[in-house]
C-alpha cells in the first residue's frame, strides 16, 4: 500500500528539484501516492492564495508533506525599498507551520521497508513516541 503524501512546491528551484527527488524515491521502489499542491509565490503566480485551503487540508490528513521553499514574491518593478514587500506579505513558510500547528522544522527519520539503509530499524519519527 503506498504512502499518501502531500507534495508542496513553492517555486523558484524547489520545481526543478521535485522529479529528481521523485524518481530517486521510484527508484528506490518506494510506493507514495503523492497529492501535489503549489503554495506561496508558485500559488500566487497561478492566481491562487498562498497557502491554498486545499493544500492545508490534504497536509492535515496525510500528516505527512514533502515541501520545498515557498517563496514570497518579488519586490515590484522600481521599489523604493528593496525587500519591503516580503516584509508586506510575510514568511509563508512560518505561516504554513502555524496553520499546521508545527512550530519548529522537524524531520522525522525512520527506515522504508523497500530502501536499503546502512542501519536498519531507525525509527526517529512522532509515531515511535
């Protein structure tokens, strides 16, 4: 049965960068279903909100999301202040975190059954606890 996981792409590298991540887990024979979603700037370019109501609901019953950096969009052409409109718009990532009730970047390791590891049995993630 394959994992459900919420893919969250934020834009800038992090686009080039999900098939590469993707095929190495397929390669690795990994079975995930994935639910892909943009959010900040990659959203918003494509006239959606920066954290799609969506988007927090398929992280919420996954309860497990691969994201990349949501970037927050650029300054506008001829800005009196460079950065002030990043500071206008916030940190999506801190805010998905507060959405999501995570107030600290954890990542929970734990071997796949299908992945060969150096050690096997790690399990480092919340649901050992």
């Amino acid at each position: 049965m394959p994992l459900k996981v919420t893919l969250v792409q934020g834009g800038g590298a992090g686009i080039d960068q999900v098939p590469a991540v993707q095929r190495i887990l397929s390669a690795a024979n990994v079975a995930i279903d994935w639910d892909e979603y943009f959010a900040g700037w990659a959203s918003l370019e494509h006239g959606g909100a920066a954290l799609p109501e969506a988007m927090l609901n398929s992280a919420r019953a996954t309860g497990l999301v691969l994201k990349t950096k949501l970037l927050a969009p650029p300054d506008p052409v001829g800005a009196v202040e460079p950065g002030a409109h990043r500071k206008e718009v916030g940190n999506f990532n801190v805010q998905l975190r507060r959405e999501l009730g995570v107030f600290a970047s954890v990542r929970p390791l734990k071997n796949l059954p299908a992945l060969p590891a150096r050690f096997q049995g790690v399990d480092c993630s919340s649901s050992a606890n």
